[in-house]
C-alpha cells in the first residue's frame, strides 16, 4: 500500500485502500499498524486534519480493528 508522508508529531505515513477499507499508519516511533474497516471519509479527514495525531486519537484509534506489522516501517 503506497503511503504519503504527514506533518506530524505523531504520524510519519499513512495509506488507504478504500477497496478493503483498510487504512495503514506508519508512527513517527516505526510501529505501522493497519486498521480494519475504516470508511473513505476518515481518511479524507484525517488527511485534511489540522492536526492528524488528534484526529487519529479520536477517530481511528480504539475504534476499528487493528493489525501491528512489525517490519513494515517505510525508514
């Protein structure tokens, strides 16, 4: 899944592909988890989101199901 880079204390990448609903983060820490689910509109949202880390805490995190990928870090 290609990634595109973030500013952000919290996100370094993200990457969605809507046609599993399925959006990939990448931490600034190199975790990567992908989450499970997750409808078009809150990738939108988190992309056009003033700040992304917040947006993930309130949004994505907690509320679909998650996968870690160890070794799966784009650095």
């Amino acid at each position: 899944m290609e990634r595109v880079a973030f500013d952000s204390t919290v996100i370094a990448t993200a990457g969605y592909d809507p046609s599993v609903r399925t959006l990939e983060v990448e931490f600034v820490s190199g975790e990567v988890y992908r989450y499970f689910l997750v409808p078009a509109r809150v990738w939108r949202e988190l992309r056009a989101a003033e700040s992304a880390g917040s947006y993930f805490n309130a949004a994505v995190r907690d509320h679909y199901p998650e996968e870690w990928m160890p070794g799966a870090a784009t650095r």
